[in-house]
C-alpha cells in the first residue's frame, strides 16, 4: 500500500501502529491473576514522567498493521484481550473491538482516558493522570479506577478522580514501582482509613513475567 493508502487505513481503525502482543497473566487491578493476551498500540501524548514503556509514545516507530492480522494473533491464545498503549484511544477502537468480538473474545481496555471513548468493552480500566485528564465518555463508561501513588499529593488527586467517575467503577490505588517500597505502606494504611479503594500491585513485575 502506497502511505497515503496507510494512513486512510489507520484513520479508520483498520490498520494500527502495533508496539507489542504478548501472551502473560493481568498483573493490575480487578483481573490480577488472569490469563489474558495484551495487543500494545504505539502512540501516547500524555507523557508521564515515569511510564515505563515510554518507547510506545512515538507511533511513528511502530509499524501500521491490519487488525485481521492482530485479531487472528489474539483468537489463538485466550478467551480475554486486553488493549493498552501508549494511549489506545489515540485511535478508533470499534473495528478492532468489533472484530475482537465477532471472536467470542472478552475485550478490556487499559486507558488514561484523555481521548473519547471509542469501540466495545467489556471492562475498562481508566488509570487518569494529572497533565491530560479523561474525558467525560471514559468517566461515565469505567469499570475501574485505577490511580498510581507517586507522592502524598496522588492521594487528593485520587479523591477527585473518584468523585467524577461514575458510581458502579471499582476504586484502585496502586504504587509507582520505582516508589513502592515508599509508598505502599501508605497506600496500605489509607485503604484501612478508606475501605471503598482497593490495593492493586504490579504482581507481574514480582513474578518477572511480561
């Protein structure tokens, strides 16, 4: 295909700058512990000082790739896909998703929400962060919050965020890895205070598994 063709093609959802796919076990949040096969869009403009996969933030060094191609990958692993970035509402979701679900594949997305929502799902994880915050379709539409706790000062943002998301969305705080020995105990003792949130860990990162 000539660029402008690929380009098309992306606009539409058709063709996405694929970063990564892999096949491991969901180690945040709700789903912690399950079995699920991740699909990493490149492209993020949110720029979180301490992402960890700060080389999916530029789609231009991900090639552009047919959902078809993503979606027969997804259907051979699991029952549950996960979709994560970057920022995977960059970019339309519904043909993926559609597709997705023409499989009988559960269908989670991982976002920070600064883009409105697009596509179907079946769980949605909005993990806000400060410099780009969500939308009101991701506020309206998560299944869970999920705040990361860099500094003391997360925790007020995390209040204000659980005041704009809607009433059904499971409450997480969740330590920054390169501050957890700092501050998880503080997550540990606010949780106590406040049982309506949760603890959730980057058990991968312990299991030393994707």
């Amino acid at each position: 295909m000539l660029a402008k063709e690929i380009q098309l093609e992306v606009n539409k959802g058709a063709m996405l700058p694929l970063m990564e796919e892999f096949y491991t076990i969901q180690g945040e949040g709700f789903h912690t512990g399950t079995a699920a096969y991740f699909i990493r869009i490149g492209g993020c403009d949110v720029g979180c000082h301490w992402c960890d996969v700060k080389e999916s933030w530029n789609a231009e060094l991900h090639p552009p790739t047919s959902i078809d191609v993503i979606v027969k990958n997804a259907s051979t692993y699991a029952d549950t896909v996960v979709i994560t970035g970057g920022e995977p509402l960059t970019w339309d979701m519904s043909l993926l998703t559609q597709q997705l679900k023409d499989k009988n594949l559960k269908v989670h997305i991982e976002t920070s929400g600064a883009y409105p929502l697009s596509g179907t799902w079946d769980w949605i994880c909005l993990s806000p962060k400060k410099n780009k915050l969500p939308t009101q379709t991701v506020y309206d539409n998560a299944h869970e919050l999920k705040v990361i706790i860099y500094n003391k000062h997360d925790f007020i943002f995390a209040e204000e965020q659980a005041e704009l998301v809607n009433d059904n969305a499971i409450l997480f705080l969740q330590p920054e890895w390169s501050k957890k020995e700092e501050m998880t105990p503080l997550i540990v003792d606010y949780v106590m205070n406040n049982p309506k949130w949760r603890v959730s860990l980057q058990t991968h990162k312990y299991l030393n598994i994707p």
